[in-house]
C-alpha cells in the first residue's frame, strides 16, 4: 500500500490467465503425455480461446500421439487397383 506503482497497477485489475504451460496427461491406450498448451484469444468473440496441444518434436509423446491419432484414424477402403480385361 505504499508503493504509489502498486496502488495504479492493482486498480487497474490487469490480471490475464496463463497463456502458456506444460500439462502431463494419462492415457489409457498409450500412456503419458506431456504437451504444450498455448491459448489464444479469440478477437470476434472475447469470451473465447483456441486451445492448441502440442508435444515436442522427436519427443515419446509426440510419438504416442501419433500412435493415438493411428489407433483413431477411420481405416480407409483399398482401392481395386485391377484393370478390367474385357
């Protein structure tokens, strides 16, 4: 309360949630993960954020979330590849 700074930055009410961290995740299928959360906001709608995860490039869980994004890819239909011979 001394601090003549203090008393204009705390009236302000100038706090913003974290942008950035680190979260550790369990998965059943592949095990832990530990990615990077970054959020933006969303201008046209302020009450909004884009949440992006992300694991480190060459990273074990960049690996188990490409073995997740496999194990829940839609298998795609082989194409018949054969030439009729009429």
């Amino acid at each position: 309360m001394k601090s003549a700074d203090f008393r204009v930055l705390w009236a302000r009410h100038d706090v913003r949630g974290k942008t950035r961290e680190a979260k550790l995740f369990h998965h059943a299928q592949v095990g832990d993960l530990e990615l990077h959360v970054e959020a933006f906001t969303v201008n046209g709608a302020p009450t909004q954020q884009l949440i992006v995860y992300q694991a480190e490039p060459g990273s074990t869980s960049a690996d188990a979330l490409a073995l997740l994004g496999s194990l829940s890819a839609s298998p795609v239909p082989a194409q018949d590849t054969t030439m009729g011979t009429d």
